[in-house]
C-alpha cells in the first residue's frame, strides 16, 4: 500500500477511527528509540536547573490570548 493511498484511506475514516490511528502512530513514535533519548536529554537539562518556570511561560504566552 502506497502512502497515497494509506492517506485516501485514513481521509475515508470516521473521526473517531481517525483518533485511534492518530494515537497509535503517537505511540509508535514515543516508542522509538530517538524519542526517548531526546526526553531523557530534556529529562535531565530540567533535573539540572535548565527548565523554564511556568511564571515565565505564563509571561511570554499571556499576550496571546
């Protein structure tokens, strides 16, 4: 099966056939092994002070809404 036609099928699909294929390509990817090295990196950049606060975040999106 092409990739067109994996996508002619999915466009086909209910929306909710469509969220349980949308979840399970997440899960595939979080599977991964290059998915768990970068978290564990980001894991660890947090462990070590390198996070951002949420009062920070909270600043830079507060003019968004």
């Amino acid at each position: 099966m092409s990739v067109l036609e994996i996508k002619q099928s999915l466009s086909r699909m209910s929306a909710r056939e469509q969220k349980e294929v949308s979840l399970y390509l997440l899960r595939l990817r979080r599977e991964s092994p290059a998915w768990r090295k970068t978290t564990a990196r980001r894991i660890r950049e947090m462990q070590a002070g390198n996070g951002t606060a949420i009062e920070e975040l909270e600043k830079r999106y507060a003019g968004g809404k």
